[in-house]
C-alpha cells in the first residue's frame, strides 16, 4: 500500500506541475495533495506542521493567483476582457502549438492584446493593458510553479530520506 501511495503521490506532484500553466488544473493544491498521500503512508513519521504549512503555503498561492492577474490588468489600465483573452490565448498556445515553447508567452499576451481591442477603441491604452494583464498571467505562472517544484523537491527529500521504509531490502 504504501508504494501505490508514494506513486500516486509523485503523479500528483507531477499534475501540480502542469497545473502551474494549464488554468483548469490548481497547480500547488494537487501537489500538496501528494505531499498529503506521502505523508499517509507508514514509511513516512506523519509531520501535522508541515503538512499545515505546506497547506496554507499552497492554499495563499491559490487564492493570490486569482488576484495577481487581476492587479496588473488594473494597474495598466486594462479591464476582464484583457484577462479573459489572456486565458483563451494560453489555451491557443497549449493545443496549438504554433510558435512552439515561446507560443506559452506569445499568445496570451496576443489573447489580452486582442481582449482589450475587442472592448476599447484606442490602440496604445488596449497595448498597455495588455502588456499589465499578461505581466500578473506570467507572474502566477512562475509563482506557481515555483511552489510546485519546492513541493516535488520536499517530496522527493522525504521519500529519499525514508527510502528504506519503501524498500526494506535497501538497508
């Protein structure tokens, strides 16, 4: 039981990555949960504190990454239609992979760009919202997937550190 829930666990800290970028998947929750199945199995000494930091850790990026986008729309002068076009775009690069790994960076910003046209007529005012609505897009990425992956390396750390409760023949 407790290799299927170190594997389990280590899929989730690898969804929590790919939820970093895709907007349908909580990044940092899905891999707190697989520090959460780490820490059910009996190799591991169950830790309260770290799961509960490790929690209100993934619990605040959630919640701020909701925020930040919104932020930098309004800081430049952008409106929801900035962030809804930043999403669609994220999506278009996700299925279409036009522009190849830069396609993650070029069409959300192209998506707020074309967002804000759709709901304002001047060019330069559209432009700097939606350089802001892409700017707090990017900034929830990174934030995201820097959570994830200290999340992974905390796994990984435990599960090395308590490799012998997995594999006993390992002593």
């Amino acid at each position: 039981m407790d290799i299927a829930l170190l594997i389990v666990g280590f899929l989730f800290m690898l969804v929590g990555i790919l939820g970093s970028f895709l907007p349908v998947l909580p990044g940092p929750p899905l891999s707190w949960v697989g520090l959460l199945l780490l820490h059910l199995t009996l190799a591991i000494p169950q830790d309260w504190w770290f799961l509960g930091i490790t929690g209100a850790v993934a619990l605040f990026v959630f919640i701020l990454d909701y925020i930040i986008p919104v932020m930098g729309t309004k800081r430049f002068g952008g409106t929801k239609y900035g962030v809804i076009g930043t999403t669609l775009g994220l999506l278009v690069a996700l299925f279409f992979p036009v522009f190849g790994p830069f396609g993650i960076i070029i069409w959300p910003f192209i998506g707020a760009l074309v967002g804000e046209l759709l709901n304002k007529a001047d060019r330069k005012t559209a432009t700097r919202a939606a350089f802001g609505s892409f700017l707090g897009f990017l900034t929830g990425t990174f934030m995201k997937f820097l959570v994830a992956i200290i999340f992974l390396g905390l796994f990984i750390s435990k599960a090395w550190d308590h490799r012998t409760g997995f594999f006993p023949f390992l002593e």
